[in-house]
C-alpha cells in the first residue's frame, strides 16, 4: 500500500510541475523523457489487496487475490506458425504432411526441357512417443561447404561434427555408429562404437576429413544399427555432406 501511495504522490507533484511550467517551452527530449518515466511507473507493478506487489504486464506473471492465494497463471505466448503453436509438446499425436516441389533439366543443361515434380510426405509424427516407422534416430554434420587447400604441402585435414538425435521422446535408443570406408578420402575419430540414448537426447562425435587432392566430397559415411528385441536393424542415409575442396591456395 506504501507504494502505491509513494507512486501516487510522485504523479501529482509531476502534473503540478508541469502546470507551473505550461507557459515555458521545454526541449522535445525532456517531454519524451518524462513520457518514458510516466509510462515505466503506470506499467512497472499492480498491487493485491494484501499489499504484495506482482508485475503488472508480463505475460508469465503469476497474480495474487486479497487472501495472498495464487489465481492464475497466464501462458507464455508463441509465434502462430512456430512448431510449439502449431504442435504443442502436450499434443502428442501431432502429424504433418510435406510436399516438396522441384525442378530439373532433362540433361543437365539450362536450354533442355525443365522437368517439374514434387514430393510428398505423409503423416509424419512432430514428437514420436515410443514408435517410429523409420529409423529412430536422425543424423546430422556441422562442417564446411568449401574449402582451399595448398597441397604441395600435404594432404588437406578438415574437421566434421556428426550429431546423432533421438527422435523418440519417452523410449531409449541402443545403436551402434560405424563409418564406412571411402577411397579417395578418409574419416579419422571413433570409427565404430555401440551406446544408448534416452528420449529426446543426443550426442556429438567430432571427426577428421583427409584429403588429398582437390575435388567435391561426399562426406556421408555414416551407417547406424539400431538394437531392438534382439534384432538388429541397420539403417543408411540417402542424403549427402558435400564439401568442395578448391586447389593453389593457402588456409
């Protein structure tokens, strides 16, 4: 109650202020200034009957009724198109469908016919619980697109994050990560090992490209095996890491 008094007399010695001062010009910061300050204090706090003060427009803020009992608690708001509005964590089910459309050259040259097509892909689960259709896991790399690289001074070493995800939210995970060797590079970091990830969580494994000469790569090595009902299901990835490596210059 203090305060609200406190606020109330700091606004009527503001109003008589300006009511001495009407007949003197005043600079426009000033005015925006005491604007600011008026608008902070009127949306700064709300007070209860109890005196406890809560703030007055956050949207997560919680209010008190005159016993000091909570009321209400207000939710946090999401942009309208955002995955969390569109499908809510307590919305389990939530399925979407994708269309993808694309296009291509019959031959590969920009004066052949354009060949148009799309993709579709249906009911796909947002948050799948303990089921998946597919693989369970998805993977993906953090690395370079291009690169330059003097080779008179040796092969090219690039680093390359693979992240493994567990997709399902309730159900672990046991897999095995094995890469697969390639002959015109090579992978070095943890070439194959076996570990369980519970729902929702992943791991990161750091590796190395080896190059040695210039060219466009294909960094996708990756097979994972997953473990279930003593089965083992393993799973390839269709799409592509690539990076272009450029010749004749310095990192």
């Amino acid at each position: 109650m203090q305060t609200a008094l406190d606020a109330h007399e700091k606004e009527m010695a503001r109003r008589a202020a300006e009511q001495e001062e009407s007949n003197q010009p005043r600079h426009v910061a000033q005015i925006r200034r005491e604007k600011s300050s008026m608008e902070s204090e009127k949306s700064g706090s709300s007070h209860s009957n109890n005196g406890q003060t809560t703030p007055g427009n956050d949207t997560g803020s919680q209010s008190s009724s005159g016993n000091g009992d909570l009321v209400g608690k207000s939710e946090l708001s999401y942009h309208p198109t955002s995955i969390m509005n569109l499908c809510p964590p307590e919305e389990s089910s939530s399925k979407i469908n994708v269309i993808c459309t694309w296009t291509a050259f019959s031959s590969g040259n920009a004066e052949d016919e354009v060949i148009y097509g799309q993709h579709h892909l249906r009911q796909l689960a947002v948050r799948p619980q303990a089921k998946s259709k597919g693989c369970p896991l998805t993977i993906t790399a953090n690395h370079r697109s291009e690169i330059e690289h003097d080779f008179t001074g040796g092969p090219m070493k690039m680093d390359i994050e693979v992240t493994v995800r567990n997709r399902l939210v309730e159900s672990p995970v046991e897999f095995e990560f094995a890469l697969e060797r390639q002959a015109d590079f090579e992978l070095i970091g943890a070439e194959r090992f076996r570990w369980t990830l519970d729902g929702g969580d992943e791991i990161v494994v750091p590796l190395h490209a080896i190059m040695s000469s210039s060219g466009i790569y294909n960094l996708q090595s990756l097979r994972l095996t997953v473990f279930v009902d003593n089965l083992q299901v393993p799973y390839l990835f269709p799409f592509q890491w690539i990076v272009k490596v450029n010749p004749n210059a310095t990192i």
